[in-house]
C-alpha cells in the first residue's frame, strides 16, 4: 500500500473549566476537521468511501500523559488512526466554577491532522 499525504489541518481547542486536555485535544480535532472539504478526494483521487483514509492525528498539550487516547481518537469522524502527543499547548489559571468542571485551570490544545490516501 502506497500511502500518500493530501492535507494537513491545524485546529485548536480549549477546555475554560477543569483543565480537561483531551476535551481540549477532542475540540482540536473538530476544528481542524471543519476547517476542511476534502471534495479533492472524492472528485480528484476517485475515493469511493471516506473509511480508506487514514489519518495521523499530532496532539500538542500540557500534560499529554493525562489524554485519553481513546477518547481523543472518537473525535475524528472516519478512516483509520494513529495518534501522536506531544507537550505543549497552554495552561493558565482561570475561574474555578464547580458547576462548570473542577479546579480553575484552562488548557489549550493544538491538532495537527494528516490525511493519506492509498494510491495504489
């Protein structure tokens, strides 16, 4: 199988209440994703179903220890995945409202997606 890049997407997201990074890595993700029209895809490269990519998802956040990999992964709306953390995003004291998340940090978290395709 000849797997061949055709876009990369950054997104951001932000988790205000709790410091939740894989809720900050999740709306990372569906940034990005809606930030593209992959109709080159369909329309170009003559792919028949959205499930024959695969994509290379790059988390930056603080504590990547902490991501649910898992969970981060549901994010991405079809083909196949891998995942790749590394530090970095933000963190910053913010507001601490219980009804809202617990303790008072907020966390950022940058996504990077790959898209391959095979071209075979």
């Amino acid at each position: 199988m000849a797997l061949q890049r055709y876009i990369i997407e950054i997104g951001t997201g932000i988790d205000m209440h709790g410091g939740n990074v894989t809720k900050a890595a999740q709306k990372a993700i569906k940034d990005a994703v809606s930030h593209s029209c992959l109709c080159g895809l369909f329309d170009i490269v003559n792919l028949k179903d959205p499930n024959q990519m695969h994509i290379h998802v790059k988390v930056a956040c603080p504590y990547p220890e902490k991501l649910d990999h898992e969970e981060v992964l549901k994010a991405v709306p079809f083909g196949s995945t891998q995942l790749e953390t590394v530090q970095g995003g933000l963190a910053v004291r913010g507001l601490d409202l219980p009804q809202l998340g617990e303790g008072d940090t907020i966390v950022v978290a940058v996504a990077a997606l790959t898209v391959y395709v095979n071209t075979d």
